[in-house]
C-alpha cells in the first residue's frame, strides 16, 4: 500500500510509491568485471522539501547469499515537476557525478531515466552514461540499469528486486489505524 506522508512537499506526491527503506537482491553483469549476485538497501526520504533523498548500498553476496564486500554505493536528490518529469543529481562512490532526466509514466509507478550530464574524477573507470527503470510492481520496487563505456555499447548490467522494510514505527502506525476488533480475534476474519 502507498502512503502518503502528510509533510510531503505536494509536488512530490506522484513520486510517494518510492519512499521508505528497501532492502533485496539482483545481478550484475558487465564486460571485464566479475559477474555476481548482490545484495542492496535503498532509502528514499523527504524533509518536506522539493525533493527526495536517494541512497543505495551494494554489496557481493556468495553462494549462501552472505555479505562479501562492497559492490558500489550512490547518494542523491530526486524531483518532478508538474509535467511528470523527473530530473536526478547523483554521486557514485567510484567517482562519478551524473545528472539524469526521465518521465514517470501515466497511469503507473515507472520512471525511464537517461543520463544527460557525465562528470568524472581521474581515479573513476571509463564510463559514457546510462539508462535506468523503476516500477512499483506488486509492492516490490524494480528496477534495471544499462550502462555505457568508450568500449562498451550502451546495456543492461545491473537488476535487482527490492522489498520494502517495515519499521516499528510503521507497524504501530497501521495498528493504531487498524478497525476495532471483537475480543476473541477470530470474527474478525469471518
């Protein structure tokens, strides 16, 4: 179920189905790097301002699906405007700065982003830029990434399935709002 926070700045509203923290798993493939599974936390945030709040954490899981060291990890800000479009700045902690724009599609949770703006330190890799897509797809958040380098043409390389974490404070939220209930429980589910 999508919420929307009070405090959520009204332009952001289209944007709500991605707020909270998530939390799943994905693959990642790309020419000259070790292919792999990993494992990733997402957090989308407000603070009643124009945008949201990105992080994302990855890391390499083995075959038991344990934490085997950092994969990459990336921080931003997020905002639509009236015509649905979105514009992302973001920093990646292997030395990239992108600036990506998008659409949320109408009628559903899907955002198609593209980079427009590539920024790099010496000590990044070689990368051109990248396309993304995001959907809200049965409360799960999807999302599949394609990325570019002189080298590489333009593909898919990373995909994850991410499911939203429940916090204490959530689950006290949705008690409170939670429909009396007979004493005994079961008639409740008659």
């Amino acid at each position: 179920m999508i919420q929307i926070p009070s405090d959520l700045n009204p332009r952001l509203v289209p944007l709500a189905f991605l707020l909270g923290n998530w939390e799943g798993a994905g693959v990642f493939d790309f020419p000259g790097e070790e292919k792999c599974n990993f494992g990733q936390e997402v957090v989308f945030s407000h603070d009643g301002r124009d945008f949201l709040e990105y992080t994302s954490r990855t890391w390499v899981l083995d075959a038991e699906g344990k934490k085997v060291r950092p994969l990459e990890s990336e921080s931003g800000y997020w905002r639509i405007d009236e015509d649905r479009k979105v514009e992302i700045v973001m920093v990646r902690d292997q030395g990239v700065v992108e600036v990506w724009y998008g659409e949320l599609a109408d009628g559903k949770p899907q955002i198609d982003l593209v980079t427009d703006a590539v920024a790099r330190t010496a000590a990044s890799g070689p990368y051109s830029g990248g396309k993304r897509l995001y959907g809200y797809v049965k409360s799960d958040l999807m999302w599949v990434g394609e990325k570019a380098t002189p080298d590489v043409e333009l593909r898919a390389y990373m995909s994850a399935q991410l499911k939203k974490v429940v916090t204490p404070e959530e689950v006290a939220e949705m008690a409170r709002n939670l429909p009396d209930m007979p004493d005994d429980g079961i008639a409740f589910f008659r």
